[in-house]
C-alpha cells in the first residue's frame, strides 16, 4: 500500500510518491528525465528531452480553448539531497522515505525533496487528466535548478509556444513572486602544505545541532553557519594554545546554511583546549538562543593524524574562515522585509594539497552582488588564494503590466474573499534566466506551503497542495478572459 494512500488530489499524491522512488539529485537526473518521456510516451503525447535532459510535453487545449494562448507550466526535477548525520540512506540508489504527521509529509532523515518534487506531481496530473479544462498545455522540467540552473540556462526557448509560464517552485502559499535575486557561486582554492605533526594527541573538532536551511529564504532568519562557528573556535585555540590541524570540512550544498562542520586538529594540552571549547559552547548557545538553541560545540578523541596542515597554511585557512562574507549583507530600501543581498559559505572541503570554500551570493542588485564578490576576491589575493565563479544568474525584474498577475489575483480574490500577496524574492529562480530568453511570455511564481527545505526537516502542507490544485485548476479555466 503506498504511504500516500488516499490523500487528496489523489492523482498529485500518486505522482509525487512515484518521482519519490527516483533518485535525482543535482547532477543524476537521467532516470527521471527517462521516467518523463516514459510517462509522454504512454499517453501519446508529444514530447522533447534535450541535451541537458530536460523535458518538454505537450498537451493540445480542451475544447473552448483552442485559441487562448498557451500555457508553460515549469518545474525543476532535481533536488537537494541532505541527511542526518546517522543516516544510512544512499540519495544515489535508494527511494525516499515518506512519511506523514498530521497535515505534514515529510521524509525519514533526508531533505523531502518537495522543492521541487511538487510542480512535477502538478504538471503530471494536469497531462494525464481527461476532465480538466485547459489552454495548450507545455509542462517544462529542468535539471540542475539546485547547482546553478544549468537546464534553464542551456534550454532553447524556440522549443516552447506558450505566451505564459507558471513557475510552481515558490513555498508560501497566497504569496506570488514576480521578482527575483541574481546570484552566482565563489569557490575560493587555498593551496596548501602538509608537515609532520609534532604534538601528543588526537581530536576531532565538531560544530553541530544547527538548524541550516535555504540559502536564500532563510538567510534573514540568521541562523548559525557551522564553517563560520567552526573558524572562530579554531581562531581562538589558534591564539592561546599551540595548536595543529589535518583537516577542515563542513556543509555539503553552497545553496544551503551548513549544518554542522569539523576539524581534525592535535594538541599538547588536552585540558586547556577542552575549556576553551567549553566557553565557546556557552557563547554560541547564548548568540543562538533564538534562531539554533541545539547548537553543539564537541571534542571528540581520534587517532593523532601524522600530518598536519602547515602553520602557515592552517593560518591562511583560519583567515578565510572569518573574513568570507556570510549572511545577510544589505536590505532593500524598496521593499520592506526584504533582503537586498547576502552570502552564504556553504561549503568548506579539504583536499590532498587545498582547501576549497564555496560561497553562494544572492542580490537583486547585480552590482551588490559584484561588490561581494569582488570582497571575496581581494580576501582570496591577501591569503595566497586563487578563486574561480561559476554558475552566475540573472535577477528577474518585476513587470509592471502583467496579465497573467492580475488574472491570479481576481481568481485568488473570487476563491478565498482576500487578496493575495504580491512579493519579490530573496532566492533564484529560474524565471530570471527564462525571462531573458523569453521576453515576451508572461510569468509568474507560486506553490503551496513547504518548510524546512534544503535540510533533513523538510515538510509539505497536505491541505496547501490541495488548495493550491484547486487554485491551478480556477486559473487554467479562467485562462478564457486572459
């Protein structure tokens, strides 16, 4: 019996518990990508999968619609793939496991990937539906959303006709996007330089209990970021003890607010050094009270690692670790509440012979969003760094006449008596780089309501899919008075 048995829009359920059994993170989208064309081919429907495996399918208009432009429904088939730190589950092979508490599905100790799991459970149940009213029909799923958009970037819009687009990748219901940050990812390469140890004994230094989340939504929560807990603390032992470190590892998503983080380090003095983690336990948990009161600082007893990072490299870490630009950077003087830009260390990975640090910057001000990198660039040159920048994104400007919008919100008004929030977003989305290849669609960005996403805590609200459906549902057949 599936877990999601019963559950209603029933067919949306049944979908989205199939894509659960299929791996797909970032990066390993082919059997799902095949499990799309698999899907149009049964239902004879014309379909596209390109290059970057993404996937077009066509559905002709319901009678009464043949006239009314077309309709893209777009979402992205990859997911980020996060665990609890005593999780067996291999993203690569294994399906996720669904669970359901209350009005909540949620997975067992991995992210849920309803982010964005749930606009392909949509887009399938509108292709394999015979009874729902609808303009032509292109439900578009893109790869790689999660690692820098790489099937919206490589998509070639002459595959699409449709003059409007639904983006089903936003996670608070009532609210639609129509703006959205740019961003790009720095990854900062220390070179580094191995010596023998020369101290008595053995530690591992962990940084853990956070709550993390996403990169760009949760940013202005201010939770803690594990790398940058984990510099102060090694910045600190480094001053008044006579420490040594083999490795510094942390975070495993540049788009996600890293959870826990370590280091293996070697000391003489196992006392001193347990006392200074003990202050820094009583300082992080009294700076995050409110946003991770779980926070953990440990030490953990290891085999004494024979090479250490020399102290010329250990410093140059150490200095990256606190001089990288993390959180929220600037707030908009437009719009209230919302963050302008920001940067998130994501990633912190030690190599054979360098360190690596990856950043995520977000700005709806391309030229803020160069500013910070441009920062991290002169932090890279002062510390013997290089750093390279890939998968840079467009923001998606707001529209000022948009039809699809104003559409929206009679309907929303007509169902539920209130207007609906109109808001721009601290995330990317792939309508910033559509809209540049598509200038003269017609977008907007909306979705049900999802908590939690990019950490192991992730849940989705049953009873907002069902609303949000019904709401596709209103919009499809109000499309007659577009």
């Amino acid at each position: 019996m599936r877990v999601l048995e019963g559950l209603e829009p029933e067919k949306v359920f049944y979908f989205f518990e199939e894509i659960s059994k299929i791996p797909r993170c970032s990066g390993n989208e082919k059997a799902i990508s095949d499990y799309l064309v698999n899907f149009a081919k049964e239902r004879n429907l014309e379909y596209i999968q390109d290059k970057a495996l993404n996937v077009i399918i066509k559905k002709p208009a319901t009678k009464g619609y043949e006239n009314i432009p077309g309709v893209i429904i777009q979402g992205h088939i990859d997911m980020v793939c996060e665990k609890t730190s005593d999780s067996t589950h291999d993203f690569s092979k294994d399906p996720i496991k669904l669970q359901i508490e209350g009005d909540y599905i949620k997975a067992t100790n991995t992210t849920l990937g309803a982010d964005n799991g749930i606009a392909v459970a949509y887009a399938l149940a509108l292709l394999d539906s015979n009874d729902i009213e609808h303009p032509a029909i292109e439900a578009l799923f893109t790869t790689e959303e999660e690692t820098g958009m790489t099937g919206a970037n490589e998509l070639d819009p002459k595959l699409l006709n449709g003059k409007v687009l639904l983006n089903i990748d936003s996670e608070e219901e009532g609210i639609f996007y129509v703006s959205c940050a740019g961003g790009l990812r720095d990854i900062i390469t220390l070179p580094i330089e191995y010596v023998e140890s020369k101290n008595k004994y053995g530690l591992k230094l962990k940084i853990s209990g956070l709550q993390g989340g996403h990169s760009g939504m949760e940013i202005i929560k201010q939770r803690g970021n594990a790398n940058k807990l984990l510099g102060r603390v090694l910045y600190d032992l480094m001053k008044k003890t006579d420490l040594e470190c083999a490795t510094i590892n942390g975070g495993d998503k540049s788009n996600a607010i890293p959870r826990e983080a370590e280091a293996e380090i070697v000391v003489n003095d196992i006392r001193k050094t347990k006392e200074i983690v003990e202050y820094w336990q009583r300082t992080f948990s009294n700076e995050l009270s409110i946003s991770d009161p779980n926070v953990k600082v440990d030490l953990e007893e290891i085999e004494k690692p024979s090479k250490v990072l020399s102290n010329y490299s250990f410093e140059k870490a150490v200095n990256i670790l606190m001089l990288v630009h993390d959180g929220v950077q600037t707030m908009s003087k437009a719009i209230e509440g919302l963050v302008e830009s920001s940067s998130n260390l994501g990633v912190v990975k030690t190599y054979e012979n360098r360190i690596e640090f990856t950043s995520a910057t977000r700005s709806s001000v391309e030229t803020l969003r160069d500013f910070i990198h441009n920062k991290s660039e002169i932090i890279a040159k002062l510390n013997g760094a290089s750093i390279t920048t890939n998968a840079p994104y467009p923001a998606w400007e707001y529209k000022p006449d948009s039809k699809i919008r104003e559409l929206m919100k009679k309907v929303y008004k007509n169902m539920y008596g209130k207007d609906p929030e109109i808001a721009a977003i601290h995330a990317g989305l792939e309508c910033g780089i559509l809209s540049g290849k598509m200038k003269d669609v017609d977008m907007i960005s909306f979705g049900p309501n999802l908590y939690d996403v990019h950490t192991p805590q992730e849940k989705m609200s049953i009873s907002s899919v069902r609303r949000t459906w019904e709401f596709l549902l209103e919009v499809l057949k109000e499309m007659k008075n577009y």
